[in-house]
C-alpha cells in the first residue's frame, strides 16, 4: 500500500498515512482543516542536490 507523507501548517509535525485514509486533522495538536500534503522540498534537501551539481564542474 503506498504511503503519503503529510504536514500540519500549525505545529509543523511530519507524518504519513497509507494513501486510503483520508483525514483533516492532525495526529499530533489535534488542530483541523490545517494538513497538506507535504512535498520534501524542504531547503536542506534542495542545497544538497546544488551541492551535487556544483561539485559535478
């Protein structure tokens, strides 16, 4: 079964579900209609395919 991987835009938890649970609150403060889900663009993952590229010349 093919996981998802969510975000709450509140508290900032990371978590996944299997893909046929649907929800909208988050696990974790309990806040609604505040989760997304979360793409792992995040900055530190998006500077070290740069630095992979950069050491590449």
């Amino acid at each position: 079964m093919e996981r998802i991987s969510y975000k709450c835009n509140k508290c900032k938890y990371r978590f996944s579900r299997k893909a046929d649970i649907k929800f909208s609150v988050c696990p974790y403060c309990g806040t609604g209609n505040c989760v997304e889900i979360d793409t792992g663009d995040t900055a530190s993952r998006i500077l070290d395919e740069v630095s992979k590229y950069e050491r590449m010349d």
